[in-house]
C-alpha cells in the first residue's frame, strides 16, 4: 500500500514513488491516492483534529483497513506518523520506500519508529 506525499504531488507531475515501484517489478501497488490528513502540524491540533481524521477517511483509512500483510509505504513524516496513529497498536508501521528497498536500513527505521510509539 503506498501513501504519497502531498509534496510529491506537488513537485512531480507523475506518481514517482508508484512509477518507481512498477519499474522494480512490483505489479500490485494499491495507492491510497489524496492527502493523508496530518499536513505537518495541522492534524495535531485540537480544533483540526476531526477535518484531519476526515481527510484521511477520503482514501488512506479504506486502504488501511483493508490491509493485509504487504507493506505501506509512506515517504512522508506527516503521512507515517498518520499511518501510525490510524492503525493504533495494530502491527502496522509505515516504511519510507528506501527502508523497502534497503532491509538493513528498514530494521534500523522500524527500531526508531517503536521508539517513537513509546512517547506520551
């Protein structure tokens, strides 16, 4: 599952990170295609909080929880740390696309997300 940045979007006049994943011979890429609600601190403000949550149910959250086992990837902060807080204490953390690519980098990423998970 690939959530892209909106920052892509706005920068690439292709999906790059869906376009990259093709070539590399992933044919099944289930994109969650919009915003994923967060948009840097927007989403962690209280009087925003519901409109972030709204956003996302537009296309990441339905592609979320028909999730199975394949990764999500998520280049993005704003959209990993939405991913994370959609998916609660399920076992599901958003990798940057080159932690896919690179598994030693991806174990090194994950360490640091669970980290992260443990603050209040």
């Amino acid at each position: 599952m690939l959530q892209t940045h909106c920052h892509e979007y706005a920068t690439f006049t292709s999906h790059r990170p869906a376009d990259l994943l093709h070539r590399l011979g992933v044919t099944n890429v289930d994109e969650a295609e919009g915003c994923c609600g967060l948009a840097g601190n927007f989403g962690f403000e209280t009087q925003h909080y519901d409109t972030s949550i709204a956003v996302a149910d537009l296309a990441l959250t339905p592609r979320l929880h028909h999730f199975d086992a394949r990764p999500v990837i998520a280049d993005g902060f704003s959209c990993a740390t939405q991913i994370d807080h959609l998916t609660g204490d399920q076992d599901t953390h958003a990798l940057h696309l080159a932690e896919l690519l690179d598994p030693n980098a991806g174990a090194q990423s994950t360490a640091r997300l669970l980290d992260r998970a443990q603050l209040p």
